[in-house]
C-alpha cells in the first residue's frame, strides 16, 4: 500500500512578497545572461570555436556589471541568480 502526503503553500503577504522578489531576480538575472551568451555567439566568426562562459565567469560578471545598478538583487538571497545563471548554462 502506497501513502502519499499532500502539502500545500499558504503564504502570508510578506512571504508572498518574498516569491514574488526572488522569481523577477532569477528572471533578470537568466534574461540578462541569455543576451550575454548570445551576444558572444553572434560576434563569433566562421570557422572559429568560441569558449561560452561558464556560470561562475556569469555571476562575476553579473555581481560586477549589474548588481550595482539594481540595488534589489540584495533584497533576496545571492543563490537565486546562481541558480537561474546554473540553469541557463546547463540550457546552452
């Protein structure tokens, strides 16, 4: 005989916030490594075997370029766009 649990989410406002903060982070952080990849794949010439950026070479960049501009990258925790940069490289 097989038991199973269900469990079900019932977030407060503060946490329902906090979702909502972390998932446009991870959004941002994956859109704007997605450009980054894909700008390195259009200036690649023919013939010519380019290196993509690992997802720890991603996360300097990003901490360097763009979490200074978007102070709300230190609202959630740092391994959300970790997360999302891992992802989208193992995606390439």
């Amino acid at each position: 005989m097989l038991l199973s649990f269900k469990t079900a989410l019932i977030p407060n406002n503060r946490q329902i916030t906090a979702f909502r903060k972390a998932s446009g982070v991870a959004r941002h952080a994956y859109n704007w490594a997605n450009a980054q990849i894909k700008d390195i794949l259009a200036t690649q010439k023919e013939g010519e075997k380019l290196k993509l950026p690992s997802a720890i070479d991603l996360h300097k960049r990003l901490i360097a370029e763009v979490k200074s501009e978007h102070i709300w990258y230190y609202e959630v925790n740092k391994n959300i766009p970790q997360k999302a940069l891992a992802d989208l490289r193992q995606a390439w």
